[in-house]
C-alpha cells in the first residue's frame, strides 16, 4: 500500500480544521442544539445504523420494552452521540 501524496495530506487538512473550529467558536448551547440536530439526521438518515441499535435494543431488553420505547432509547442515543461529537 503506497503512502498519501503530502499534498492530499494537506488538504484534507485544511477541508476539514474550519469544522473542527466551528464548534468552538459558539455557545455551548447553541452546540447543544446542532448537536440534538445532528443526532436527529444520524438517526433518521442513517438506516444501517439504526437497524443494528434496534437489534441490540431487542436482545438487551427482550419483551420487557415495547417497541415504541426501544425506539424512543434509540432516538436517545442518536441524539447523545450528536451532542457528543460537537462537544469534541
């Protein structure tokens, strides 16, 4: 496997340091929120995912939740991980 041209290198860099900025440059709540966003996008545009976090959710909580609560942890949890990427 050949190594990356150094250019690529840099590019990618400097394509991706303003959205790692972006996040600092605004209030916490405001990152709360865009997180809580990009949560809800994971969660309704990312099928393969959620699929695997219902199959989970059956096998950890068997017929003890229905289906609409899994659903709710899931969305949950698609939220969380949104909130949590903005704060990084």
């Amino acid at each position: 496997m050949s190594a990356k041209p150094k250019y690529l290198e840099y590019l990618e860099y400097f394509l991706a340091k303003p959205f790692l900025l972006f996040p600092k440059l605004i209030s916490y709540n405001t990152n709360k929120k865009i997180g809580k966003v990009v949560g809800i996008l994971f969660y309704y545009f990312g099928f393969p995912v959620r699929k695997i976090c219902m199959r989970n959710l059956d096998i950890a909580f068997k017929d003890t939740k229905t289906s609409g609560e899994k659903k709710v942890i899931a969305k949950k949890s698609f939220i969380n991980i949104g909130i949590t990427l903005m704060e990084l």
